[in-house]
C-alpha cells in the first residue's frame, strides 16, 4: 500500500480529499516546536492522511504572522476534521469546546489529548481535564498522542466498513 501524508499549515486552504485529517491543536508561540515532532510521527506510522498545522514552522522562510492570516483559519479547520490533537494544551476550556463541538459538528471529531507529567501547568490540566471529562483519556508523552490519534482513526475506519 502506498501511504502518502498530506501537510498543510497556516495559511493553505485546506479542502477534506474523503482520507481521514488530524488537527495539532495546542501552544504555538513561546514553545517548543513539538508539531515537526508529531508530524514526524505521523509519517513515520505510514499515516495516510492530512495534517493540519495552524503553526506555520516547517518552512524556515514562512512568516510567523502567518498564523493569524487569514482570521479564522483555526476556527474553520479544526471542525473540519476527524480528530484534534493537543499537546500540552493552554488550558482545560479549549479542550473541553473542542470536545463539544466534535459532538454536535457534522464531521463528528473525536479529541485526544497529551499533557508532559512533567510540566506543573500541565499537571494542573490533567486534574481539570479528569474532573471535567474524567472518560477523555491523557497520554503521558507526544509518541503516545500520536499513537492515541492514530488508533482512534483505526476504530473510526473499522466502524465504516
């Protein structure tokens, strides 16, 4: 079989093919750049499918402000695909939105979420994220994330067929 990942980051349009699409989801200024990370990951598992980056890092020659043109790039995308991925989320409440609107989104979203055990503010998010959805499981590193995205999409496909 032959795999191909499809990467786009602020500010490509990005327009659903019918293969299944992952949202990074999660800090983007003032932090490490753990997207090349997981789409890296991504790669290396053979996902066949898109990989959206609101982080335009990839390319050394892309402008940061990128990343607000156009408004709403974000917004428009994140809905639009079958799981989001966070990593060391800003915070609970955005995690918990995104949540709900996969619920009630006509692509029906699923979110899987990544907090470093090491990190005190994310310490803080796991104890948020389990008394606010204590059913949303947490992965403890990136790889797992990513493992957690992947397996997701695995159980979506075995459901469609």
């Amino acid at each position: 079989m032959n795999t191909q990942l499809r990467y786009l980051e602020v500010p490509e349009p990005y327009a659903p093919d019918g293969r299944p699409a992952v949202f990074l989801a999660g800090a983007t200024v003032d932090c490490p750049d753990w997207q090349s990370e997981a789409v890296d990951l991504f790669a290396i598992a053979g996902f066949d499918g898109t990989v959206l980056n609101p982080r335009p890092s990839r390319n050394p020659a892309t402008n940061p402000y990128l990343a607000w043109l156009p408004f709403g790039w974000q917004d428009r995308n994140i809905r639009r695909t079958d799981v989001v991925l966070f990593w060391n989320p800003i915070g609970h409440v955005r995690v918990h939105d995104c949540y709900e609107a996969g619920l009630f989104s006509p692509y029906g979203g699923t979110v899987v979420v990544g907090c470093d055990p090491a990190d005190p503010v994310q310490r803080a998010n796991r104890v948020l994220l389990a008394n606010l959805m204590p059913w949303l499981p947490v992965a403890d590193t990136l790889a797992d994330t990513v493992a957690a995205a992947l397996a997701t999409l695995a159980a979506r496909a075995s459901a469609h067929r």
